[in-house]
C-alpha cells in the first residue's frame, strides 16, 4: 500500500528478463523488488527510486 494515496498494488518480482510492468511483473533488479525483498506483512519501506523516495506497507507477502 502506497502510504502518500493508499493505492494497493500487488506485484510479482521476477528474473531480469521477465519483467513486465504492465502484468506486475518487477526485475529483482528494481528499486522497488530490491527495497521489497525480505520483507514481511505490516513492515514499512522506503523506496529510493529516480522520482524520490516513496513509503510503502505491506500488506501481505505470498511466495509462488
């Protein structure tokens, strides 16, 4: 959940090669895959990405 909106997102990170952005599909080697990974349901994170850094919470964490 994006703490500045409250918009909900759900992704799915992936290798490098296959990333979609469009189908929620992030490169473990984004910003945010990288700021997510190792993570559990309720922590916050800040994300430093090009457009400045973003606070999120998880809500919940689903390994597939």
């Amino acid at each position: 959940e994006d703490d500045d909106n409250n918009n909900i997102s759900t992704y799915q990170i992936v290798g490098e090669y296959e990333s979609d952005i469009e189908n929620k599909k992030l490169s473990i080697n984004s910003p945010l895959a990288r700021g997510l990974i190792g993570k559990t349901k309720d922590d916050n994170v800040e994300i430093n990405s090009p457009k400045g850094i973003k606070s999120y919470t998880i809500l919940s964490v689903k390994y597939i």
